[in-house]
C-alpha cells in the first residue's frame, strides 16, 4: 500500500517523461517465463532491462533529465560521477542531444567501461580512488566549468525517468501482484513504485538489496550500516542512497529483501541459461531475491527487472564455470594410479565408459603424499547432474583406482 505522503515525484511527472523519452529509449519487451515459473511456483515475467542500447534502465534518468535542460545548460555542458552504467546513459544521450559531456570515474576503473563511455562520445577524467572521490571531483568541475550535474538517482527527472518502466510493466502484465526492482541509490525502485501503484493500487513493490550493502535498508533504520567490501552486484553497492528516493521507498515500497552473493550468481547463470540472457549481478538481484524466497511469491503474478546486463566476461566466466561445478555438472576429481603406461587410457576409459567428457587432465607425480611409484591424475569433467558425477566416481573406485577429492 501507498502511505500518505506528498512526494516529490507524482505519476503525471512519469507521464510526461514516457512520452518525453519515447523513441530515444527502448520501450523493452516484458516477457513470461515458463520454465522460471515451474521452478518458483510463481508467473514470472522479465522486464528485460538489459536489452536497452547501452544495456541499462539508467538511460531513462538520463535522457529524461537533459532534455529539461535550457539552450545555455545545453551549450555549458554535462558532468556525471559514475564508474558504469549511469555513465554510459549519460554519455550516450548527451551526443545525441548534442550536449558536451564529461564523466569522471575513478582512477581504477576497468579500462573496459572507460573505453565504452567514450565511444559513447564523453569526455572521461580518472580522479580519486572511489565514487565517493570521484563524485566529490565531479562536483567541483561542474562548479568551476558552470557545468550541469547529472546525479545519478536523487533527482526529480532521474526519478520520473526511470518510473517509466513501472508504466510499461503494468500496460503489459495488468494482472501484475508484485514487482521486484533491484535497489542502489533508490531512483528506479522510487519511480516504478509510484507508476505501479497509480496504474494498479495493491501492487507489491519489493526491492532487493545485496547482503552486506544493503545501504536502503540502514537509511530508513532497519539494517546494518553497509560495508565496504567487493560484490557481484556493484551496480546496487550504495552506502548512502538518496534523500528524494528514501522518501519515496518509504511511502511506496513494501518490502525489502536481501540476497547473498552465492544467490546472485546463481541468478545470473539461470539467466544465461534459461533465459539467454546476459544480465550483471545487479541486473539479477530482483531474479536472485524471487529464487530465494519462493514462499514470498509463490502463486502470484510477478515482475522481475533485470536491470541492466553490462558485465565484465571474465567475471561471467567464472560465475558460469562456479554454477556447473555447484550443480555437479562441472567435477575436478584427483585420482592416484599407478605409475605405469596405458593408466591414463585405462582411466579414460572407465569415464568414458561412463558417458562423462573430459575436459581438462594433468598428471602429476611430484605432489606431497604421492607414493613414488604411482601419479595423481586431476581430471575435469563435464557431466550431466551431481548424480552422473557420482555415478562416474564409483566406475572409477570399482575399476581399482583411489579418488581423493
């Protein structure tokens, strides 16, 4: 339910943005899930966020805000503060408005996303060790350049931008129960929850937050104070989200869930997966939180936004191999044998036998604890479940050998 309040961001400011925006920002599908629906014993929908040109909903914010901007702000120039996404949706829609514009990130970000924000047409100053550092920075150059600066979340326009995917999830899934929206500085759960709940009053909005960097929670007093730390899910790893949006959360937004990181990698390899799609720990908090609370969900219609989908593939690499070695399908197995020739062939053999595909082998003989006259073999193995795997395990101890790990 709505709590009484007057807001600083109303449904016709929503309004007015989708119709502002419409043409210059994808209007994403909304599709149904089947097989995610079996899973949860809830009717999940995606709201593919993700699909967006620079692969995020933060251009909705961006592209809303500057075209509130005078011919003088627009001839003065754009600064931003952002190591991802919002800096991209900036970059992106400041060019084609043909707005100057700089973003300053810090000075360790992946040369990556500082190559793709300029070849979005920004200007990119590394300053400062953090977003903290560098929105302090950024701040001082748009005072000193009579710049305008785009805030990422707690701003009315931002706000009104990014409610106008509440807008289209409820034109296209009107029997819509619950809508579950990542949760950083604020601004996207803020506007969805206002454009939900004035299309469609006793929509549940849910916000999902990462363990450790739940800094949404703190704000309204009821969680921890986030910590610094790594997470998957940098994108919602604000300590300090906005003033407007907590207001807002407040008034708008009845639950919020957190999810650990183990939930969110799994959430981005069922994406890849199921969905074929590629999302960003961020982008599969809102997945992450409706895997891991089934009973909160179950036999109702619901909305995920996946949020966003810019992730490093080194990273995806890795959380895709971490899935199929927790779901069994992955095994390294380290089996002693015998030093002799033709085990390796032998062994081979049994796991092939066995209908399991190696995928990686070394043969070691100078490991601790190996007899001097045998060899461990580290095997890699690609299998069907955790079942096949244990199934190719006891092969390989009823054909002689020793398996250790």
């Amino acid at each position: 339910m709505m709590r009484t309040m007057t807001l600083p961001v109303t449904v016709a400011d929503i309004e007015a943005a989708a119709a502002a925006i419409t043409g210059a920002v994808v209007c994403t599908p909304t599709a149904r899930s089947q097989t995610l629906s079996e899973i949860t014993g809830a009717d999940v929908w995606m709201k593919f966020e993700n699909l967006q040109f620079t692969a995020s909903f933060k251009e909705r914010g961006a592209r809303n805000f500057l075209l509130q901007l005078t011919p003088e702000q627009r001839a003065a120039g754009v600064v931003a503060a952002s190591a991802g996404n919002h800096a991209q949706g900036v970059a992106y829609h400041a060019h084609k408005l043909g707005i100057p514009a700089t973003i300053v990130m810090p000075a360790g970000t992946p040369f990556t996303k500082i190559t793709r924000t300029e070849i979005h047409g920004a200007k990119v100053l590394l300053e400062g060790a953090d977003v903290e550092a560098a929105f302090v920075a950024a701040h001082a150059l748009a005072e000193e350049t009579e710049a305008t600066f785009v805030p990422a979340f707690d701003d009315p326009s931002i706000i009104a931008g990014q409610g106008t995917v509440g807008l289209e999830i409820v034109d296209a899934v009107p029997a819509v129960d619950a809508i579950v929206v990542p949760v950083g500085g604020g601004g996207l759960v803020a506007g969805v929850a206002i454009a939900a709940k004035a299309r469609k009053s006793d929509t549940e909005i849910v916000g999902v937050q990462v363990e450790g960097h739940a800094g949404m929670l703190h704000a309204l007093g009821r969680g921890p104070a986030a910590n610094a730390g790594s997470t998957i899910a940098e994108g919602i790893a604000v300590a300090e989200p906005g003033l407007l949006t907590r207001r807002i959360v407040e008034a708008t937004v009845d639950e919020l869930l957190v999810v650990d990181e183990q939930s969110i990698e799994a959430a981005v390899a069922l994406a890849a997966e199921i969905e074929k799609t590629v999302v960003e720990g961020a982008g599969a908090a809102g997945l992450a939180a409706v895997l891991a609370h089934p009973d909160h969900f179950r036999a109702r219609t619901v909305v995920v936004v996946l949020t966003g989908g810019n992730i490093d593939l080194r990273v995806l690499s890795s959380v895709l191999l971490r899935a199929l070695s927790r779901s069994g399908r992955l095994v390294r197995l380290a089996i002693e044998v015998p030093d002799h020739p033709g085990v390796l062939a032998a062994v081979a053999r049994v796991i092939g036998d066995e209908r399991g595909n190696i995928v990686d082998v070394a043969h070691r003989r100078d490991l601790p604890g190996v007899a001097l006259k045998a060899a461990r073999l580290e095997v890699s193995i690609e299998t069907r479940d955790r079942a096949h795997a244990d199934a190719i395990v006891a092969a390989l101890v009823r054909a002689g050998y020793r398996v250790v790990a």
